[in-house]
C-alpha cells in the first residue's frame, strides 16, 4: 500500500503525465501517417518507372518493326537478285556458246573462201593466159589470110611459130578435151613438118585434123569458145561465191556483234546484281544483328519492368496489411480500453480544483489552433469546451469527448483528401501518359501518310516518265516500220531490176555467142561486144549483190533495233506495272491510316476532355493539398496537444484521490 502511495505521490510531484492508450494511438496514428506517407513516394516512383518502361518498350518495339520489315525487304532482294543471277550466268553461257559456234562457223567459212578463191585465181591466171594466146592465134592467122597468103604461108610465119610454141605450151591445160588436144597437136605437127619439108608446101590434109571435120581455124575457135565460156562460168561461180561468203559473213558477223552485245549487257547486269545480293546480304546480316539485340533489349526491359511491377505490387500488399494491422490495433484499443482508460486516467469531480487552471490552458490550445488553421470548426469546438466546462457535471470527460470528436472527424477529412489526392495524381498520370501516346501515334500516323504520300507522288511521276518513254519508243518503232517498208520496197525495185538486167544481158550473150559459135561474122566487132555485154554482166550483178547485202544489213539492224525496243518497253511496262501496284498499296495504306488517325485523334479529344474535368476537380482548388494537409496536421498537433494535457491532469487527480482514500 505505502508503495501505491509513494507511486502516486510521485505521479503528482512530477506533473501532468500523458495517457499511455492515448500515447499509444498518437504512435499508431503517426506510424500509419509514416507507412502512407512512403506509400505516395513508392507510387510516385513507381508511375515514373512505369511511364519510363512503356515509353522505352514504345521505342524499342518501333525499332523492332522497322528491322523486321527490313529484313522482309533486304530478304526479297536477295531472293530476287539470286533469280536474276541464276537466269543471267544460263543467258550468258547460251550467249558464250553461240558466239563461240558462230566465230568458229565465220573462221570455217573464211578458210573455205580463201582456198576456193585462191584456186580460182590461179585457174583464172591460166585460162586468161589460154584465151590471149588463142586469141593472138586466130587474129594472125585471119591477118595472114587477109594479106593473100597461104595458109601454109601463114603458119610458117614467126609471129605463127611463136604462136605454136605457146599452144604447145598449153595443150597440158586442163580446160580442153582429149580431142581438143588432138586437133591443137595436129596444128602443132603441121607446122613441124612444114620446117623439114625445105620449103615444100605440106598436103592439103595436113592443115586439117585427122577426122577431117574442120579447119586449124575452127579447131583454134571452138577451143577459144570453149575456154571464154569456161572463165565465165569460173567468173560466174567466183561471183556466186563470193556472194553467198559474204551473206553468210554478213549474218554471222551481224549475229555475233549482237550476242556479244546482249553479252556485254548480261554480264553487266551480273555484275550489278552481284553487288545487290552482296550488299543487301551485309544489310541483312547487320540488320538481323540488329534485330536479335533490340529483341533481346526489350525482353530484358519487359523482364526489369515485370520485376518492378511484382515488388512494387508486393511492397503495396505489404503497405496495406500494416496499415490494416494498424487499423485494427486502433479499433481495438478504442474498443476494448475505453473503459479501463475512464476507471484508470478518467478526472473525478473532487479534482476539479486542482485541474481548472489547465482547462483554460486546454481552451487556449484549441482557440490557438483554430486562429492558425482558420478553421471555424475549432473555434466552435473552443465555445463548445468552454460552455461544457462551465455547465457540465464532468466537465473532463465532455471536453475529452469534443475533441476527439473533432479529432476523429479531421483524420477521416484527412484520409478523404488523401484519397482524393491519391486518385487524382494517379487518373492524371495515366491520362497524361495516354494522351503522350495518342499524340505520339498521330505523329507517327502523320510521318507514314507524309511519306506514303510523297512516295505516291515519286512513283505517279516515274510511271508518267515511263509511259512518256514507252509512247516514244512506239512512235519511233512505227516510223522505223515505215522507213524499213520504204526501204525495203525500194530493194524489191532495184532488185528486179538488177535481176532482168543480169538476165537480159545474159540472154544477149548466149544469143551472140550461140551466132558466132556458129562460124558467122567471125570479126573482131563480135569480140568486143561479148566483152562489154560482160562487163555490163559484172557490174549489175555486183550491183545486185550489194542492194542485197544493203538489204539484209538494214533488215538485220532494224531487227535487231526492234528486238532492243522489245525489250526496253517490256522492262519499262513491267515497272509501270510494279509501281502502279505499289501506288495503289501505298494508296490503300494512307486511306487506312488515315482512318486510324481520325480514331486515335478522337480518343485524344476524349482523353483531353477527361483531363481537363480532372483538372476542374483536381487541380482548380483555393488551397493546394499539400497545405491543407499541413494545417491539418498543425489542427491535430493541437487537439492532440489538448487532449495530452487533459490526460495529464487526469493522471495528477487519481494520484491526488488514492493518497487521500489511503492516508
């Protein structure tokens, strides 16, 4: 008993001590302030890490995209380069094969035209060698005949001893017969014989061949006739090779110029495709490294971002079961010690004199408070303690009751705004993070139907400039059309004509040689006509031959022009085609885009107007929250304040009252 005493004595001698529940609950309200508190400045920090992680990813998934659709492109040029490789390297080896078989065909034919023409040269040599002599021949033999002298006379002349030993000379030609030898021999013996006979004229039948069937004049004629139309047939067939050597040169030399032109282009474009396989396979290699790391960034991003989200989603769990815990402390406190806090620390009316002089200190507490918070509510809670201390009974107990009344109702105001507070930061940042996503996706939007845009107005002028080109190419094929058809019918003039020509002056040349043949007219006017007619021959029919090369030249080229036209307007067709298509793709995705935008543009405005109502009630307040939370707090320091000193007398009076029942 002494020590309750003492204990007491000492609670008193000591002064005015708080309430321990009352203690109790201002550290379990401040410890909850505290985990709150911390709460915001996670939540805070985890929107900002949050907002940062989307707009990364955003970033990072762009990119992705970006190097997925160039790797779908870099790899359909490759694919098409490697087409166009494979169908080039089979052009070019059908190509080098062709030009190889014409060049060598061209080497063969020119080997064969050497030989037939040295051949002919050399036979041409002897038979012009034949025709001069039997021409000297007969022309002194008739000259002899003319002057009145013998034909033994005439034969044994020296210019006809000269004669004679030039045709013995030539009776080993190949041109006549056995019996043309026979006959020229019998001239040849007649002759001899006249030399041994001293001065005898020779029989009769020596001047005639050994049939009797003509004259040394006619044996030297028909071996004359005989040899002019064998060189001309020689000069004739000279001729038609020749001809028939150069056409066929002409097409051989025509068709390996062109092979070896579309071989100089094939092998440029192999070239050239080459170099695209091989830069867009580098492009391909660097941007599917590319790939593999933005890939790999933004797993790793997602991964540190889902962390975040699952300890922040676990801090919060953990934040709201001490906060419960808390809360339920405080309800159970409440609930179960009021009782045991009035019969322990509640003021006794005997006491009330030793506690008055603190109720005005408790009055003054709470008129402080409510003149520096400007809050109406504490200065009616200060006239409301004072009627109570003036009129109530238990005075303590009713001033007790005031303030945690209003102590109550200001924490739940407090939390109220809290709340609010809590709401409108969070609904603020998502709906600002919406609407920097909208605006980021019309940009975007924007950029691709600009470029799109762009793009459709380059292809719609390349189409035009190829369609300009394809009219010219047509234009110009008509009238190469129209100049060949010119051309070539003017061939078909000049070549009949040539042709009758040729024929006629042939026709002519038998009929004079078919007169004279004959043994008729037998001068020297009949020589010189054969001659011109076959001069005459020669020119129109090398004239002939040169209107048919000429002819086939220009057919050739304009063969090939046309072959070359043929492909360049199926190119330039083909990319009209390609680009007309990517026109109406490109076309296709602006109008969808263009939808899209309109879509994203109206969930903006709905975003913006979300905003601004959030910012009606968030933002457009007479007092931030963060003052009134402050004044809050200095209101509930107050009270608190009031309520520790009440405690405290109430402690000082059940100390005063035990001593007193145990004195």
């Amino acid at each position: 008993m002494r020590l309750s005493a003492v204990s007491l004595f000492s609670a008193v001698a000591f002064g005015h001590q708080a309430n321990p529940i009352s203690k109790v609950l201002d550290l379990l309200h401040s410890l909850k302030e505290k985990v709150v508190s911390e709460g915001e400045a996670e939540q805070a920090a985890f929107e900002k890490e949050s907002h940062m992680c989307k707009d990364q990813a955003t970033s990072k998934q762009y990119e992705i995209r970006d190097d997925q659709e160039n790797v779908a492109s870099l790899s359909a040029t490759i694919e098409k380069a490697a087409a166009t490789i494979t169908e080039l390297d089979s052009k070019i080896a059908k190509l080098t094969t062709g030009v190889s078989k014409n060049e060598n065909d061209l080497a063969a034919a020119t080997s064969l035209r050497k030989k037939e023409h040295e051949d002919y040269v050399a036979n041409d040599k002897e038979m012009v060698e034949v025709v001069d002599t039997l021409e000297r021949a007969i022309g002194t033999l008739e000259k002899a005949l003319k002057k009145g002298s013998s034909l033994v006379q005439a034969v044994s002349s020296p210019q006809m001893k000269k004669l004679t030993d030039s045709l013995s000379a030539i009776m080993d030609a190949a041109v006549f017969s056995t019996n043309d030898k026979k006959r020229l021999a019998s001239l040849v013996q007649s002759k001899e014989d006249a030399e041994f006979e001293a001065g005898q004229a020779p029989a009769a039948a020596a001047y005639e061949t050994h049939d009797g069937s003509s004259s040394i004049l006619d044996v030297l004629g028909d071996m004359l006739d005989k040899a002019e139309g064998q060189k001309a047939d020689a000069d004739k067939a000279e001729m038609t090779s020749q001809f028939e050597y150069n056409k066929v040169k002409q097409s051989l030399t025509d068709q390996i110029a062109f092979d070896n032109k579309q071989l100089e282009a094939a092998r440029k474009g192999l070239a050239e495709q080459q170099e695209v396989k091989s830069t867009a396979e580098g492009d391909l290699t660097v941007t599917q490294k590319e790939l593999a790391e933005d890939t790999a960034t933004l797993n790793d991003l997602h991964d540190a971002c889902e962390q975040a989200a699952s300890e922040f989603e676990a801090s919060l769990a953990q934040r709201k079961g001490e906060c419960d815990a808390l809360d339920t402390a405080v309800k159970i406190l409440k609930e179960k010690t009021g009782g045991a806090e009035s019969q322990a620390y509640g003021l006794v009316q005997t006491a009330q004199h030793s506690v008055q002089h603190d109720y005005a200190s408790v009055l003054k507490t709470i008129v402080g408070t409510g003149k520096s918070a400007k809050d109406k509510q504490l200065a009616m809670l200060a006239v409301r303690v004072k009627a109570a201390l003036g009129s109530s009974a238990d005075p303590f107990a009713k001033v007790k009751g005031l303030i945690a009344d209003m102590v109550d109702r200001l924490e739940k105001q407090a939390a109220d705004e809290a709340a609010q507070h809590e709401f409108c930061t969070t609904e603020t940042a998502k709906s600002t993070d919406k609407k920097e996503d909208k605006q980021s996706e019309i940009e975007s939007l924007s950029a691709k139907i600009g470029k799109a845009k762009s793009t459709i107005a380059k292809r719609k002028e390349q189409v035009s400039n190829l369609q300009s080109e394809l009219a010219d190419i047509a234009m110009s094929d008509k009238e190469m059309t129209e100049l060949r058809s010119q051309e070539h019918a003017t061939f078909v003039t000049a070549e009949k004509d040539y042709s009758d020509g040729v024929e006629g002056v042939q026709m002519a040349l038998k009929v004079i040689r078919d007169y004279y043949a004959q043994g008729e007219g037998k001068t020297g006017d009949g020589g010189s006509v054969i001659s011109m007619l076959e001069v005459a021959e020669s020119d129109f029919s090398k004239m002939l031959t040169e209107v048919r090369e000429t002819e086939e030249t220009a057919e050739s080229e304009y063969e090939k022009l046309m072959e070359e036209h043929k492909l360049e307007s199926t190119t330039k067709k083909g990319g009209v085609k390609y680009k007309t298509q990517e026109i109406g793709q490109l076309e296709k995705a602006v109008a969808e885009n263009t939808d899209s935008k309109g879509g994203v543009e109206e969930e903006l405005d709905a975003v913006l107007e979300y905003l601004s109502k959030l910012n009606d009630q968030c933002i457009a307040k007479p007092e931030p929250y963060e003052e009134r939370k402050r004044r809050r707090e200095a209101e509930l320091e107050g009270l608190k304040n009031a309520l520790d000193i009440l405690e405290g007398e109430a402690i000082g009076f059940l100390a005063v009252k035990t001593v007193r029942r145990h004195m």
